[in-house]
C-alpha cells in the first residue's frame, strides 16, 4: 500500500492558494477514485482508502499545518506499518515553472518546510516527491516568497494547474 500525502494548510483562507496545490491534487484524485475522505484524530489528517491502477493507495490531507506536516504522516505510517518507501509526497514549488512538475527520491527539502518536517519526523529523506510547480515565467516576479506562495492561483494558471493534477494523476499509475 501506498500513503500519497497532499501538503497544505487546513483554514478555509488558504483553500486556493499556490502553497496548498498538494491539497488540490489530492482532491483531484479523490474525485477521480470516488473515495470520500474521514477524519483521522490521532494523525489529524482527512484520510481515504482508495484504488489507483488497481492498487491500493491512501490519499492524505495533513490538518497539522504545513510545517508540522511530519507529525501526521509518521503517525500514519505507524498505524498501517508502512516504511518511508511507502510515502508519495505531493507539494507546490516555487522554483518550478508553473505547469511542470519532478518526481524525485532521496533529495533535501529545498526550502519546503512541509517537507522539512517531514524528514525531521521519519529521520530520512528516502521517500518519492512529486515537486508540483508554481513559479511565474520569470523568477523576477516572485518579490516575497511568502507572499506568493500563500497568494490565490489567477484564473489562468488554475487552467494550467488542472491539466498539471491530471498528467499527475498518470504519474502516480507508473509510480506505484
């Protein structure tokens, strides 16, 4: 079984954000796999069991905050026995261009504190990223990083971020 946790921040405010994207690609799968989603109290994660390609996967949205994203994915691998091979973690990128995405295995956090505190928690970087990104044309465009990636996609790049969640969708078939 695989755990495909979709880092975000839980509050209504950050719903559409760049920094929730692994939220709305977990999304995107839940809709496509039917699975609905329940709470999970001692993870404090909306977690789904669901099929992908014919195999059985969790779909995860850590309700931790992004920065303390660690804490819910090691008490899920806890509870079902699973190993940090087991684990696809999905997050936003601001140093990929919107539109593209990279799959990597054993890398650091690159800047990202949801992956950062995911790797304090496991003790290892061995586990799948899929780096789903969300960079402007030109670098020059991000002034505060913060600010951009809590700042709300434009009706033109959700049309590009659609068609990112579903190419990603058949990333996973082959990754699994």
């Amino acid at each position: 079984m695989q755990l495909i946790i979709g880092l975000g921040n839980p509050e209504k405010e950050y719903t559409s954000t760049r920094h929730n994207t692994g939220f709305l690609v977990i999304d995107k799968l839940l809709a496509d796999s039917g699975a609905e989603t329940k709470f999970d109290k001692k993870a404090n994660a909306e977690v789904a069991k669901a099929t992908i390609d014919k195999k059985r996967v969790l779909l995860v949205k850590p309700l931790t905050y992004m920065n303390n994203s660690g804490i819910a994915v090691r008490a899920l691998l806890d509870f079902y026995k699973l190993k940090p091979e087991n684990l696809i973690v999905i997050h936003d990128d601001k140093d990929i261009p919107l539109g593209e995405t990279r799959v990597q295995t054993d890398r650091g956090p690159a800047g990202h504190n949801g992956v950062k505190s995911i790797i304090e928690h496991l003790g290892t970087k061995n586990f799948v990223r899929i780096r789903v990104g969300v960079a402007p044309a030109s670098q020059n465009e991000i002034k505060d990083t913060v600010n951009f990636v809590m700042g709300k996609f434009t009706a033109e790049e959700k049309k590009k971020l659609k068609k990112v969640t579903e190419n990603i969708a058949k990333e996973l078939e082959q990754i699994i």
